[in-house]
C-alpha cells in the first residue's frame, strides 16, 4: 500500500476537491497549491506533473481496500454474509469518494491523457483474487452456483450505484428524493437492499 504523508495527503485531497469542480483540465498546479496553501515547488518535488498528482490520488483512494477484502474473507461469516459485508464494503467507499469515482470514469472513459495505470491495475487485480476467493468459498460449499460471472459481480454493484447517482436528478423527481439527506438515506437503505438481493439472486442456486 502507498503510504503518503501528511502534506502529501493535504494536497490529494485539495487536488480531488478541486478536479471534481472544475475538471481535470480547468484545475492547473497553481490552483491547488493556493487552495493546499503550499508552493508550486512542493507539488512538482513530491508529484513532478499533474498527470502523476492525478495517478498518485486514485492510488491514495484504491490502495485501502484490498486490507479491508482480506478481513472479510477471514471473518467467521456464512459466504452469503460475506457477501452482504462485500457489497456494503464497495457502496461505502464510492459514497465516501464520490469526487474520486466521478474523476475516475471520465478520466479512463475519455482517454484523454496517457495515464500510467500499472499500479492501480495491480492493486484492482489484487482486489479482483480476494473477491474471486470469497465467491469460490461459497461454491465450494455447495451454497453458490458454479454458473456466475464472479468478474461482472463487483460491476453489477458498481454499476448499479453509478447509473443511481449519475441520473440524480432524474430519481430525485420521480421519486421525491429533493434533499440530499432523503437521497442519501435512499442509497444507504433501499437501493443498497436492492443491489444485496440481485448479487444474491445472481449467486444462489435456481429453486
């Protein structure tokens, strides 16, 4: 896991701040040393360019989780609740970085820049194996199909979330979600019970 210091992680998280208001491109090193209240200098010594501060900020907000996937794997847990504590785990950290996935996806949609994703491509496979294995528990129990898509599972939770707070303003209307404290209610309850009862539907043998 990449440690950061205390001034780095100052400057990761003016900088996040900053690319999800204003875009990547509209955000300039200036800026983000102003709002961090550091030198320009600071950030070309501990980032050299924006690309590199951009690549170091989605390794400070993945490089967590694979500690967090091996204590649910550890846990004394049925695999069905693994699963639960899973899904709760990848809805928990898009909530908490927001900023981080929205910067993300366009950034990796687009193709814009020439990013090097090596690192973050290892820690995503590293994550991917502690989930297979987490899946694999519960088939060799007997207790989940052998015929999933254990790669698509972790999408069909992130997509479903995604799409979700994409279309805001589209749900806030047709279901009377007009506060941020209703919406986020929303997510956190029922659109979270939703997302469990199709991984579980998607994973328990056919009646």
């Amino acid at each position: 896991m990449t440690e950061f210091n205390d001034k780095q992680t100052d400057i990761l998280q003016t900088a996040e701040k900053l690319f999800a208001e204003e875009g990547f491109d509209g955000t300039s090193i200036r800026s983000i040393a102003k709002e961090a209240g550091v030198n320009i200098a600071m950030i070309s010594y501990y980032f050299g360019s924006k690309e590199k501060l951009l690549e170091a900020l989605i390794m400070y907000r993945t490089s967590g989780m694979k500690m967090q996937l091996e204590t649910i794997f550890k846990e004394d847990l049925s695999p069905l609740e693994k699963v639960n504590r899973l899904v709760d785990l990848y809805i928990s950290r898009i909530n908490k970085n927001k900023c981080m996935y929205q910067i993300m996806h366009f950034e990796l949609s687009t193709k814009k820049r020439i990013m090097n994703m090596e690192s973050f491509m290892e820690v995503k496979k590293q994550n991917s194996e502690i989930f297979k294995k987490i899946i694999e528990e519960g088939q060799e129990q007997g207790i989940f199909t052998k015929n999933v898509n254990i790669a698509l599972i972790p999408t069909t939770i992130l997509g479903t979330l995604v799409h979700f707070r994409s279309n805001r303003l589209y749900y806030e209307k047709t279901m009377q979600l007009d506060t941020e404290e209703t919406f986020e209610s929303y997510v956190t309850n029922e659109l979270t019970q939703h997302i469990k009862q199709t991984i579980k539907a998607l994973l328990l043998h056919e009646n």
